[in-house]
C-alpha cells in the first residue's frame, strides 16, 4: 500500500506538529525554482517561438504560463504535469491508473478536496495523506489542508483528471448509502399515508436519495436516468454518451416509495401502478436549472421510472462545430437559408438531431424573419424566436401546432419531430407554399427518410418538390486519449475501412479502458452526418418511385459522403473505433448497396384527399413525450 515518492525531497511534506510550518510553507512557495517555460523547452515539448508568443500573450492579458500553453495547445495536461513535477520537484501520479483510497477521500472531505482542487489519492503508514494537485498550491491552501489532514504530502497530476475523479470519489451516489442505510432502519408501512408523509420531510432518506440519484445524473452527464425495479434489488442505470451503465443498486424495498416520490414531484397519479404515466418536473442541480420528463410503466417486479434530464443551459453547439466537413456545412447552408423548402434531419433517438436543428436556427434567424418553432419539449431558449411547447394532455399536437402557426405569417419553422401523417401534410404544404420547414424524423438514414414520408401517405411528387435536403447522422463515441492503446485489427474491419474510405489509420487504436472512462475506453462523442441534397436527378427519381438504393447511388454519383464513410474516415483519424461504427452506423445492406426498404409501391393518399387512417401503424409513438 506504501509507496515511497520517488523523488519527492522533504519539502512537499508537511506537518501540523512542525513549530517551523509557517516558514516552511513560505519558503516552500516562494522558493526560487527553474522556470515552467525553461523546462518545457529543454525537454523539447515547446519551441522557442511558442515560448515567446505564450510569454506575450502572458505580458497582455495576465495567467499563469501552464494554462495559456494548454490553452494553445502546445502541451497536454500530462506533459505540462510532468514539468510541474520537475519544476518542484514533488512526484508526479498518474490518476489514470492509480485508485484512490476510500480513507484518504474521507479523511480530507469534498469541501476541502473541491476549494483547492486536490485529489486524496491514499493515507500513508504514518497518516500522512497524499494530496494530488494540478498547479502551484498557495500558502493559504497548503496550510489549511495540513491544519485539517495533519500530515500531507504533495503529488502533481493532470488537472483534467483530478477534477474528474474528484466527481468520482465525492460521487453523490457514494453518498446516498447513508441515507439507503437510514430508509432500512425506518420500517415502511405499506400504505400510501406513510408514503406520503415521508415526503413532506425533505431530509427523509426516500427524498435525499432520490435527489442524489438526480444530483449525480446531471454530474455525470447523463441523458437519462433508469429505474428499473428487479427481483433482488432496484438497478438505477445512466445514460452517458448513448450507453446505458450502473450507477448504484438498491434496496427491493426502496422501489415503491422512490416511484411514489418521483411521482408526487411531477403530479403523477401515484395510487396508478399499472397503467404507464408520463409527466414532467424541474430541479436545480450546481445552479443549474434541470427540465426532467418521466415515463413509469409498470413491470412485473414494480414500476421502472425513466428520467429524461435536460439541461437548460447546456450551451448551444455552432454549426461550424458539430463535425461536419466544411465543404457540407457550405452546401447546407444554401439549402436551409432558401426562403422556401424543408429540410429534414434523421436519426435514431439520442443522434443529436436536435442539436443540429437548433445550431441551424441560429444560422437562419434573423430579424427580417418571422421564425417560429413547435417542440416537445422546448430544449433551448432562444431570444428573438418564437417557441411553442406542445402539450398532448391539452390536446395540443404537433399538428394543431404547425395549424396555427401558419396563420401567423411564419418564414421559417422548426417542427421538433414529424411522427404522424397530419403532421407530414402540412408540414409539406408549408414548404411548398413559401415557408422554410426544419424538422426531425426516425429514420436509419436521409434516403430512408423520403421513404418514411412516402410510407406515411405522402405523394413522390409531393416530396419532390417539398424536400430539398436530408440530413441522417449518429453519434460516435470518441476513444479515451487517457488509455490509448494499439491493436491488432480483424481483417474485415481493415477491409471495410479501406473499401469505405481508401484510406487506413497510421496506427489502429483503441481505449483500454481507465480511471477516466469508466472502464469503457470512451469519453465524448463526435458526429457523423450524410447530405443528400435533393437534386433535379434524385428529385426525378422520388417522382418515378426509384428504390433506395438507386436513390443512394445517384446520391453518391453527385458527390454524397455516406455517414459509413464519414466514420470510417473517424476511424482513420483515430477518433473512434471500428466496432463503435459497427454498433453506430453500420447496417446490413449499406455496403452491398441492397435497397433498405421497400420502394414506394404501398399505397398513397394524396395531400388533397380526405381524412385516411394513416397507413403506418409503425409510428414511434413509444417516444411520445420523451424524445424530440
Ligand atoms: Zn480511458
């Protein structure tokens, strides 16, 4: 467990019981060292030029050397760590791989660890905690930790990792089982007036785990949170970057009051067990104002709960930024900044469609346009656009929405999601008579979305003329730069990568799997996205019911970069990995070129005609409420 500083002099250890600590804290911080630049440059990590210009930029505006040379790139977290530790000569620890001690994260304390930004990595044989800080700590700081802890030592990591594994180690989670412990001691009635009154007391164990679960949800990014209430114990899951992963399991017991109590928060009927609810609340978790959907269907073990979190203030991704290439960003724009038209955007729920739609309003917007748009629900709030929530309890749909829009000289609308037939119809009459519609579907891809409209009862020469563009794009989850490793590719993975792009990566890569990923060898994610511009060929081709798959090929003839071939292209940068194309983006069908679908020989309404029942009963209806 001890593990001696390999290089550690005295002077990063301090000592309550010292009568000198005050003057070895003094000299310890001032104490005249090489410089940060100096080592950096010796150790050839920056040149000289890069040095001058990070110093310039220092004269200017003021910082500290480390962070404007991260800043711009020039070092990473870990090499400028390495040259911290030079420079002070304290060891250098590497959270990547080392597991912090449970004694050393209680004995220093999330208040404390959070202030000054150091990581308890261990208690050593004579109690002196390890402290692993990213930058020079200041007296202040140095004395106050040795006050609480006693006895410390300094380390120096990556400041990237230290803040992620302080939200680890102070997980909210890891704090919920004293109060799981306190619900066990508390012996529950099975009847509803228990229930409720426990939540009228906010420090009752059911409400402080239930917002733990919340507080740590939002924390660690997750898109959804899962309750899922089994034989022996209650499993809450999260979504983080499109995989589902554990997050703590629960006593059987806590499941009905933990339903009870989401269901008060968003005025469900909590006596209802069986029939599937849906509603919604907020919370403010770190400042930030949370808008939650729940969904509770009742199972045989009890009610799972889905939480959807969304994150208000979550900042909006420019165009520019999303990942698409330039020259597709540039033809983008034509089409969606024509004054009429409808651009669509596919995907499968948690494909960052909405992402893209409002990155593209901001691009239209502007003050000689009237843009209104209809959503469930409203993620962003924009200035200067009008915003309409729809509300199916009411009876306010997509439909009756886009209805009354159009009565109030709209230029540009932004329909969050087409999933009927009505909403399709009009949405296509808007864009044949004048107005620009944004809009999303479920579809495998942008050829299958003119299919999906074709299915819904729309006429080919309808959707010739409506449609002018259709974007289809996944998210990739991007590999873990902390655990890097390289492979031994499967030759079919080889084989596809080279036949998509005609290229191969210099090094095939992979995450191992670390400290900072979870284990799961990927953190964040990257776009991949397909414009199929609606072209005079490709239009003549919807017109004479073409299949998919010529569709696609007339695509790819006038220069369409597939979302294959988009992430295979990832894969040769490094970005992602094979198989998450594989799990992402590959379907069977896509590489042989077969059609995916069937061509447009079911039956079609015309927009003219009298109310049908829709064709499809494969709406996504199990997404009503949840998903844009
Ligand atoms: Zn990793």
């Amino acid at each position: 467990m001890l593990k001696r500083a390999r290089r550690g002099t005295k002077s990063s250890d301090f000592n309550i019981t010292s009568e000198t600590l005050e003057t070895e804290i003094e000299s310890w911080v001032h104490e005249e060292r090489r410089r940060l630049g100096e080592i950096l440059l010796d150790d050839g990590i920056i040149d000289a030029d890069q040095l001058l210009d990070a110093l310039e930029v220092q004269q200017s505006s003021g910082g500290r050397l480390g962070d404007i040379l991260l800043e711009q790139r020039h070092v990473t977290e870990y090499q400028l760590a390495a040259a911290l530790s030079e420079q002070f000569q304290i060891p250098l620890a590497d959270l990547r791989v080392e597991q912090p001690e449970q004694e050393a994260i209680d004995a220093v304390g999330e208040e404390l660890a959070r202030k000054h930004n150091v990581m308890p990595l261990r208690v050593e044989g004579d109690g002196r905690v390890a402290l692993v800080t990213g930058e020079p700590l200041g007296v202040a700081a140095i004395r106050e930790l040795t006050e609480h802890c006693k006895k410390i030592r300094l380390l120096v990591g990556a400041r990237d990792d230290i803040a992620r594994m302080l939200d680890q180690a102070y997980s909210a989670l890891a704090m919920a089982h004293e109060h799981i412990q306190a619900f066990e001691l508390v012996d529950i009635a099975e009847d509803e007036a228990q229930v409720i009154s426990l939540e009228v007391d906010e420090n009752a164990p059911i409400v402080q785990v239930v917002n733990r679960i919340l507080i740590q949800g939002v924390r660690a990014r997750a898109s959804d949170i899962h309750i899922e209430p089994h034989e022996k114990e209650v499993r809450v899951r999260f979504r983080i970057d499109g995989a589902l992963s554990d997050a703590i399991a629960l006593p059987v017991r806590m499941g009905p009051p933990i339903s009870s109590r989401l269901k008060v928060m968003s005025d469900l009927n909590i006596v209802e067990r069986r029939r599937p609810q849906d509603g919604q609340f907020s919370v403010v978790v770190d400042k930030r104002p949370i808008d939650v959907r729940i969904s509770v269907v009742g199972t045989i073990h009890g009610e799972k709960i889905v939480l959807r979190l969304l994150d208000k203030t979550r900042s909006l991704i420019p165009l520019h930024d999303l990942g698409m290439p330039d020259s597709v960003v540039e033809r983008y724009l034509e089409i969606v900044k024509a004054p009429l038209g409808m651009l669509l955007c596919t995907g499968p729920t948690g494909s960052g469609k909405t992402t893209t739609l409002y990155a593209t309003l901001t691009q239209v917007a502007d003050d000689t346009k009237n843009v209104v748009t209809i959503e469930d629900p409203v993620e962003y709030q924009f200035e200067g656009i009008n915003q309409m929530p729809i509300n199916e309890q009411v009876g306010i749909t997509f439909a009756d929405g886009l209805r009354g829009i159009l009565r109030q000289d709209p230029d540009v609308i932004l329909v969050g999601e087409i999933r009927d037939v009505e909403t399709a119809r009009i949405a296509t009459q808007a864009a044949l008579t004048g107005h620009f519609v944004l809009s999303s579907l479920h579809a495998v891809d942008s050829v299958a979305a003119l299919h999906r409209f074709a299915d819904m009862g729309i006429e080919p020469f309808l959707i010739a003329s409506a449609i002018s563009g259709v974007v289809g794009q996944r998210l990739m989850r991007r590999t873990c730069n902390a655990c890097r490793e390289t492979y031994e590719p499967h030759p079919d993975h080889v084989r596809l990568v080279k036949d998509q792009t005609g290229d191969l990566p210099a090094e095939w890569t992979r995450g191992r799997g670390c400290n900072i990923c979870s284990g799961t060898g990927f953190a964040g994610r990257v776009g991949v996205y397909e414009l199929l511009e609606v072209t005079d060929r490709v239009r003549d081709q919807i017109v004479h019911r073409a299949t998919a798959k010529d569709i696609r090929e007339t695509a790819i003839a006038e220069g369409m970069r597939t979302m294959l071939q988009e992430a295979c292209q990832l894969v040769v940068e490094g970005l992602t990995t094979v198989e998450d194309v594989l799990r992402n983006v590959y379907a069977p069908g896509m590489e042989s070129g077969e059609p995916m679908d069937d061509h447009f020989d079911e039956p079609t309404i015309t927009l003219t005609s009298t109310p049908t029942p829709p064709p499809f009963q494969g709406a996504p209806t199990q997404h009503q409420g949840i998903s844009l």
